[in-house]
C-alpha cells in the first residue's frame, strides 16, 4: 500500500486491497468470495448494461478517538438496497447479506480507514445489476451484488465551507412517479449534463425542482436540502427525491435541539424567507449553501453573508460527525463497531 495523504484526500475512488462479491443464480444468492480483482467480467448482453438494472448504495466507516471503527445505520442503507433491487426488478439482498458483505469490505481493507481527526472517512459502495444475459426487455435472472471502498475526503471541495449552487431548469433528475426515490444510476446518469455545465460555471451542485410544475425544490443534486427558518428545520416532502438517511438523523437532531421539524412542499419563492439552506448526504455530511442562483429567471438568493456556515447548519453538523466518529453519545443506537 502507498502511502496516502490523509488529509487532503479527495472524494473519490482509490484502490484498496479486496472487494467482496455474491452472485444471484438459479434463484439463489451465493456464498460472498473475497476478490482482489478490481474488474468484473460481465456477459454484453447484460441487462445492468442494457436496460439499467442497476442500484448502488453510500455509507461510511469512521475511525474513531478509541480506535474503535464505527458504521453508521447500515440497516438503513440495506433496507433502500432493497427498496431499489424492488423498485426496477431487481432480486434482493437480504439484510445478513448486506451485512456480512460491508462488514467483510471494511475488515478487509482495514488499513485504509482514514485515521481520527483526518477529516476522511471509509466510503463503502454496495453495487448490484443484473448480469443475467437479456435482448427483450425484461428483468435478468442473474444479478452481481458486489462491495467495494475507498477512503475518501469531502464531497465538495468546499468541505464544510458554503458553497455556490444553480437552479436547474432546463434539466430534472426523475420523473414524478419515476425512479428518483431509488438509487438507480439512470438518475445519476439525467444529472450529468446540468451538473457538468453548473460545475463550467462556478457552481458545486445543482438544484432540482419538481419536474411536474418547476414551483416546488426537489434535492440538491446527490444531497437532500434542508432550509432553517426561525425554530424550524424544513425539508422538502417529495416522491422523486432519494430519501436520505443523513437527513432522517438530521431531523431527528434537529428535534433533539428543540426545532420545529416540517417535512412539507418548499415553493422556490420560500428561499428568501429562510435564514440558513444547506445540502446533505453521506458524501456530502452538510454542506452549507450561500448562494442559490436560478439564472434564467434572474433571481438569486444570499446566506452566509459573514462566509460561513450558519448556527444551527453548524450545530447539527457537529451533533452528527460527533455521533458518527463516536465522540458523543450515539444515544439513538445509529452507530455499529466493526471488530476488526
Ligand atoms: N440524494 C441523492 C440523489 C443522493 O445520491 C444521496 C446520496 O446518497 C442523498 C440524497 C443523500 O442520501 P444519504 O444521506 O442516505 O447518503
Ligand atoms: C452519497 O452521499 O453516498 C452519494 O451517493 C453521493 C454520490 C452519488 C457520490
């Protein structure tokens, strides 16, 4: 193994040592086998190729102060696993093998977990598809689920310092009753134009509106939104966003600090009513947003004005990384050691 500088890592991919793999045939899920290949080989014909039989998951191992690795609510991640291997036809993993699977990922690779107080983290990516040979449309009758990691750094290269993000438009993610609440890649893949041309023009993300009447916010590109106003944490309420596991712990944090929690439609108007905006996501943790602008109307919307991050965005972000990487009590039951 090179040597790895910690601290300055970027969020992105870095060869480890093994990945593990467990293959769906005949109706069955396979015994997990360790690879140190970091290649597949996949028949042409497959329909995770063809037709985007394909979902991926994001979570993360910290080390802790005690030296103590921590995973943080891999249930929740194993469970939209599952809703998005239902959601296009995919077969399911079970939750032990979810487990066993990230679990056998990180002890594998152990020497890459980022120490304490790097700022890194263990970027853990279940990936399934189906691998079954198809030409019609239809669902595949073999399907890979494999685990990989990779240390990785922030999101944004920002870190936890406000970023700029664009409206988009002329671009949406999913469908309204489409496939945005899965982890598909097919959603990542409608994100890419906007985001590249947001990117050209000097902005971290994208901003997503309702694809039906462009009136109410989405997400935040690959993180959900949260905007504070006064006593309350306001999130959007929307059946084409991923829902987010960060923001599930965020707004029980945010009730926690005694906030108003409302989970409702957020008309784009309402930006300039709110004190504080932000992204987050695994990746993203919390990433506090200072400028919103929605170019082709001629709008743009300020916070941060003093450069960094709000009070409460602050707050929260540090209640949760505190949590994640075990500084403070985990008095939720969020957080699972790996014995290594
Ligand atoms: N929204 C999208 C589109 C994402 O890709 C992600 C990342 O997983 C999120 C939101 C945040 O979800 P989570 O907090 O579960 O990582
Ligand atoms: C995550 O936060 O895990 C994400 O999915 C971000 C990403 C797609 C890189």
């Amino acid at each position: 193994m090179d040597h790895i500088e910690w601290g300055s890592l970027p969020f992105g991919y870095q060869k480890t040592d093994y990945n593990v793999r467990s293959y769906f045939r005949e109706g069955e899920w396979g015994k997990l086998e360790i690879s140190s290949s970091e290649f597949v080989s996949v028949h042409m014909a497959a329909t995770g190729l063809h037709y985007g039989q394909q979902a991926f998951e994001g979570l993360k191992a910290y080390m802790g102060k005690d030296g103590k690795v921590r995973l943080f609510r891999w249930e929740e991640n194993a469970k939209r696993m599952q809703d998005s291997a239902n959601g296009i036809m995919m077969a399911v993993p079970p939750s032990e093998l979810f487990k066993e699977a990230v679990f056998n990922a990180v002890r594998l690779n152990k020497d890459y977990i980022p120490p304490y107080g790097t700022g890194a983290s263990l970027y853990i990516r279940p990936l399934l598809f189906g691998s079954g040979a198809r030409v019609g449309v239809k669902p595949a009758d073999e399907y890979l689920f494999l685990v990989f990691v990779s240390p990785v750094g922030p999101y944004f290269k920002e870190g936890f310092n406000p970023v700029s993000i664009m409206v988009s438009r002329e671009y949406d993610r999913a469908a309204p009753k489409g496939t945005g609440k899965y982890k598909v890649g097919g959603n990542y893949a409608a994100s890419l134009k906007i985001g590249e041309i947001a990117h050209h023009e000097g902005f971290a993300s994208v901003l997503f509106l309702d694809a039906n009447e462009k009136k109410y916010i989405d997400e935040a590109g690959p993180a959900n939104f949260f905007a504070i106003k006064g006593n309350s944490y306001i999130t959007p309420l929307s059946e084409s966003i991923l829902p987010s596991i960060t923001n599930k712990s965020l707004m029980t944090l945010a009730e926690d600090m005694g906030l108003k929690v409302e989970r409702r439609k957020i008309a784009i108007e309402e930006l300039s009513e709110f004190d504080e905006v932000g992204a987050c996501g695994t990746a993203a943790v919390i990433s506090p947003i200072r400028r919103i602008a929605d170019v082709e109307n001629g709008t743009e919307w300020n916070y941060c004005l003093d450069g960094k991050a709000g009070e409460k965005s602050s707050q929260l972000y540090h209640r949760l990384i505190d949590i994640q990487y075990g500084d403070a009590e985990d008095k939720f039951g969020w957080t699972t050691v790996v014995d290594l």
